[in-house]
C-alpha cells in the first residue's frame, strides 16, 4: 500500500473505519469502501474550526427539516473533522444517486425540480439563526479584486462591462440569509427519478439568497451556451426559476438585480481564467458575455415568471 493511501486509512480510523479501503481519489476527495457502506473523506484547507461546526450545524439543520444534505459524520471523539498536516478531513456517508456531470444531458423538467429543491433549501435556511461570524459572500470584493491585478485589454473590456452592471443598489438593500454559495448541478445528486440530496456546504456565507440562484445559472451558461441551442437552455434556464418561484416566490427587487448579477459572476470567471493563463476559456466567457448583453431573449427567460 502507498505510503499516502496507507496515512489515509490512518485517518479513516478517527470514525472506527480501519479495515476500509480507497476505492479512487479526485483531487482532494476519497472514496472510502468499508465493505457495508460508501463514504467520501474530503480535504478542506483555508478555513477554521468555526466554519466546519457551522457545516455539521446547518447540514443537520437542514436534514431536520426535511431538505436532504450531505453532512459531515462526527469522529469518535463527537468533532465533525479531524485536523492533519494544517487540513481539515470530514467524512461523509454516500448519498444515493449520482450527479450529472454533463451539463447538456439536464432536461427541462430536472431544471424545474433543481430549482424548486434551492427554494425549499433557502426556505428552511432563512429561519436558520444566522451568526454574525459567518462570512458574507461579497461578490462586489471578488469582482474589484480581480479587477485591481495587473493591465491588460481584458481587464479593461472587463472594467467598461462591470461599470455598466455595477448598480445593484436592490441588491445590498436586500435580507441577508444564509446560502450554499457554490451551488452547481455538479453538486445535486439524483436518484432515479428526484434529488437524494445536495453537497459540497464547505463554504456557507451571508447573503441575499439571489446569488446563489444567479451562481446557478451562471454554471448553466458557463457550461452550456452556444449559439445553436440557445433557445433550448434558455428555457431551462425560465424553469428552473418558475421551479424555485413556486417555492420561494422571487420579489421585483430579485429579478432585477438576477441580470447585472449573472453578469458579474460571468466576469469573475473571464479574469480567472486570463490570469490563471486560460486564455481559450477567458476568450469563450467574453464571447459569451457580449452575446448575453444584447439577447432579448435571454433577458426574457429571466424575467417572465
């Protein structure tokens, strides 16, 4: 046995797991086999003990009110993780199903349930006793941030682009609650025919519960826009906010700041990818962000609710 996989298995045995075994390994994710059960032991780094308890908490919040999560299973000395070598390690148990890891193989229909399952996520959410440790989303920050590195065409296309959405006056004025803020379709795991569960709450924030709707459609467009079926994703797009609209009814102020904010991420995501040297990922998201700014049609998918 390697001599990594092997201090792994160490690690498993903080939840009595010793005779389990890897069966691969992304990134920073393990799957565990115990010989019953599938588990996933996963590395967090640039976080706190604060932030992990906040998991265990608001996970087991949310599965008590019937919205199924993945949480973290507490080590045999009662702690939700195990720290080594400067990381957290949490372990949680398989949820059944899988994700779907291609984002052109989503129907309309499975839009509509994602949605309606954020809605029911943020509504259990809002009456979640928020503490004021939590970190907020500032997705203004990450946006100046990028912005305030280096001096390039990009960056000032970027600036002109941002400067024309910036006013989301709705936005800062709106409740703060918490929210997933990394919420994907990667992240929802289905069963045969509806979600098991959703994932991945390594970094719960403080926000208007509208980022996380507006990060979700980003992804959408992120992954797949083209010119072709533009019409098809769009109406996606239209039902997976009818499908959280019937949930959680989105107010006037909400659809507003939905555009500038999709916008925004869409930004974020071209300078990441320039400045990470990704230069035929950066030029896609300006090609992407300058067909969305003159699309009637994409504007109307985010509106007519």
């Amino acid at each position: 046995m390697p001599g990594k996989e092997y201090k792994m298995i160490t690690l498993l045995s903080n939840w009595g797991l010793e005779n389990a075994r890897i069966i691969s390994r992304h990134s920073n994710v393990w799957k565990v086999d115990s010989g019953k059960s599938t588990f996933y032991l996963k590395r967090r780094t640039q976080t706190s003990i604060f932030e992990r308890w906040e998991e265990f908490q608001v996970t087991q919040y949310l599965v008590g009110n019937g919205v199924f999560a993945e949480t973290p299973i507490l080590t045999e000395n009662g702690a939700p993780f195990i720290i080594w070598e400067d990381s957290f390690y949490s372990l949680y148990a398989s949820l059944n199903g899988d994700s779907l890891q291609h984002f052109h193989m989503i129907t309309p229909d499975q839009c509509y349930i994602i949605g309606g399952y954020l809605g029911r996520c943020h509504q259990v959410l809002m009456t979640y006793p928020v503490k004021e440790k939590t970190a907020v989303w500032d997705v203004f920050g990450h946006m100046e941030g990028w912005l305030s590195i280096g001096q390039t065409e990009l960056k000032e296309w970027a600036v002109k682009v941002y400067n024309s959405i910036v006013s989301l006056e709705e936005y800062v004025q709106m409740p703060y609650q918490l929210v997933h803020s990394d919420v994907h379709l990667g992240n929802f795991i289905w069963g045969e025919h509806e979600i098991s569960g959703l994932v991945d709450f390594e970094r719960i924030r403080r926000s208007p519960r509208i980022a996380d709707v507006s990060y979700f459609i980003t992804g959408l467009l992120r992954n797949s826009f083209t010119d072709g079926d533009a019409g098809g994703l769009f109406k996606k797009i239209n039902l997976f906010l009818k499908g959280y609209s019937w949930r959680q009814m989105l107010d006037e102020k909400e659809i507003i700041s939905l555009y500038p904010l999709i916008m925004l991420f869409l930004l974020q995501y071209t300078l990441f990818y320039s400045f990470n040297g990704f230069l035929k990922e950066a030029s896609s998201m300006e090609t992407l962000v300058c067909s969305l700014s003159d699309r009637k049609e994409f504007m109307e998918s985010l509106t007519d609710l």
